[in-house]
C-alpha cells in the first residue's frame, strides 16, 4: 500500500494576533487522535534556519535580501524537516510560511508581489499547506498585546501602517485561496477560539 501524505497546517497572523497560542493547543488535538506530528516554525526550523532567522529578525538589510533569507530558511526547512514528514504520513505544522512573506515583505515592505510569486515557484512549486489558519485582530488589539510582551524584534517594532499593510495582504491571499484559508476572529476568547479549531479540525480529520 501507498503511504499517504501527512497534513500540512500552517499558521499566520500580524505579530500580536495570538497564533502562537492556539498551536499548542492544535498539536496536542492532534496527537490525541494518534497521528504522529511535528511542530515547527519560519523563519527557522533547522540549525541554518535558526541562525538566518536570528539575522532576519534583528539585523538591517536591503529588502530584497531579506526576502531571499527567508525563502533560503524556506528551502531549507522543507528539504529537512516539512517534506520528509509528510512523506512518511505525518502532520506537519508550522507557525508562518510562505503567506508571511506575502504579508510582511510584499504588503509591509512593498517588495513586488511578482518577484514573490517567482520565488514560490522555486522554492515550492507542488506543495501548498492543506490548511492555513489566520488569526486576525484590528492593528490597536494586536499593537497593545505586543506593547505588554517581551523585547521586540525589528518587525514587532515596526509603525501601525507596516501592520495595516500586512494585514490587508493577509486578507487579500485568503480571498484568493479560500479553499485553504480559515480565518479566526482572535479578538474572542481563548476557549471561543479553541472551540472553533477544534471544530475545523474535526473536518481535516475527517477528510
């Protein structure tokens, strides 16, 4: 018999949407059923996209090649730990991927979307995520939960028209994939959010 592909979940939102959250609670829903799963997360993942997310996140570079570090991480992550869980039949999850460039270096930075979409089809021209959770909240909840955390990184610090643009375009790549977008309404409660997850899992274990 074929091994079946494992699910590919990932998860995005503007900094201080609260995804981060809810993916604990989405792996251990997960592993309950007995599926074998890894949690990961973008940029980062493996040893080389651990150290380009330290540079990513904290060092000034020109635009362009901070859109290339994180397709570098990318590549990386998939050849090393995405892939090869899926191939064996496991559920991958990841917090951020390929939609957060969209969001962050094409809407909040202005990169061109095309030279985006150029790079996705180099780095994962036959694998999109099954599913894709975006948890969404208005910029003033998201900037007060990030004002009452920890020292922020350079795009936590980042002016309130960076996060309305990454937003719009979050919105914008859910209305073009809505087979795979689930948008969450984060401004709810953490039950009220885990209730609908819940749900919504049900279906992808169903499927």
């Amino acid at each position: 018999m074929t091994q079946q592909r494992g699910k590919f979940i990932t998860f995005e939102g503007i900094d201080g949407a609260g995804k981060s959250t809810h993916i604990a609670f989405v792996s251990a829903y997960i592993a309950q059923r007995g599926i074998e799963l890894l949690s990961s997360r973008e940029p980062g993942g493996t040893p080389l996209g651990e150290k380009l997310r330290d540079l990513v996140l904290h060092e000034t570079m020109h635009l362009e090649t901070e859109a290339l570090l994180m397709f570098a991480s990318r590549r990386e992550h998939l050849a090393q730990v995405i892939e090869p869980a899926l191939q064996r039949g496991a559920w991958a999850l990841s917090d951020r991927f390929t939609d957060a460039s969209f969001a962050y270096q094409g809407g909040g930075r202005g990169l061109a979307l095309a030279k985006l979409d150029a790079l996705e089809q180099w780095v994962h021209p036959h694998l999109q995520p099954d599913v894709t959770f975006l948890f969404d909240v208005p910029l003033e909840v998201a900037r007060a939960r990030l004002d009452a955390t920890r020292e922020l990184d350079k795009f936590e610090q980042e002016k309130a028209d960076f996060f309305a643009a990454a937003r719009n375009e979050y919105l914008r790549r859910a209305a073009q994939f809505p087979q795979r977008f689930r948008i969450i309404d984060s401004t709810r409660s953490i039950a009220e959010i885990q209730a609908e997850l819940a749900s919504l899992l049900d279906t992808v274990l169903a499927a």
